[in-house]
C-alpha cells in the first residue's frame, strides 16, 4: 500500500440463530452475517485519524478504534495508521453487532494498510480482547468470529470453546 491510496473495508453486523450468550462459556453458536455493515474508507498515515458523520466523536466509538490499535500491535503489526471514514448502515443498539463490526472493519483497515497478514480466528481473539478493553465487560468472541468468518448464504456454525466452525448452508430465499 503507498500513501495516498484510499482504500475500503467492510465488515457485517450479525443475528444470532442459536447459542445466544453461550459464547461467554465456551458453547456452540449458529451467527448468521448481515448484508448491513461497517465500512472504514482512506488512506495509509502515520498515525490513525478516523470521523464519523454519523456519531460525533465525542460519542465513545473511538475507544475501540484505540483498543483495536493496541490489540494489533501486541500481535505485531507494523506502527502504521489510517486516516478516513467511519460509514455504517447498521442500527446502533439493535443486538447486531455494531461494535464488533466497527472493530472488524477497523482492524481490517489497519492489517490491510500495513500489509499485515493475520489468522483470521486470531484476529477474532485479539478483537475480543479490544472489546474488553474499549467497554471494560468480559464479551464472548462470537461476534467478532461471524463478522470475520461470515459468508453469503451461510450461517456459522461456531463452537465457542474449541473455536472450530464449519459454514452451514441456508434454505435458499430465507430472508433474516
């Protein structure tokens, strides 16, 4: 990636088929990823400058940009930042995950601008970690783990324990 180069990243919210809150201890959960999402849009800087139209930043959100920041270069990442914008479609509060998409999305943005390569279940855990950090409450990962390993027409089929999981193909025209 060269300065100057606006780039774009989306990650989904989620709804939760089955297992709500058994994520906390280790069970099995059946997310689904929504078509509804984050997007972080702009270009490599030296340090990470992110707006927001819709919420102003004195509103919280950048805590978790900072939590995802500190979690990534725990796992290494190169010191290299972003600086754009924060879009979202999806309804704050609503139960579907907006915080683990706007951590997704940002840590994609970051890893992506530094051309860094990370495990994609590990970034979940390091994303979990981020919510810990950022709200001070212990979280499942399964949020994290279905906007990360979400895909179109799937659920995920996660064991929250063991963090195996298989793609489980819905019935086709279900609408969620």
């Amino acid at each position: 990636d060269v300065l100057g180069v606006k780039r774009a990243f989306w990650a989904p919210g989620r709804v939760n088929l089955i297992g709500e809150h058994t994520d906390f201890v280790g069970g099995l959960v059946l997310p689904v990823a929504l078509d509804l999402g984050i997007r972080v849009e702009g270009v490599r800087a030296e340090t990470t400058s992110l707006t927001s139209d819709a919420r102003p930043d004195g509103s919280g959100w950048q805590r978790y940009v900072a939590a995802v920041e500190q979690e990534l270069a725990e796992l290494g990442r190169p010191p290299v930042g972003i600086e754009g914008t924060v879009q979202s479609n999806l309804p704050i509060g609503a139960g579907l995950s907006s915080s683990a998409a706007l951590e997704v999305a940002v840590a994609t943005a970051l890893c992506g601008v530094a051309e860094f390569e990370v495990d994609r279940i590990d970034l979940a855990r390091a994303l979990q970690r981020a919510e810990h950090r950022a709200v001070g409450v212990p979280s499942g990962i399964m949020d994290q783990a279905a906007s990360l390993l979400g895909r179109a027409g799937h659920a995920l089929l996660l064991d929250t324990g063991t963090l195996e999981y298989e793609h489980v193909p819905l019935p086709p025209g279900i609408a969620l």
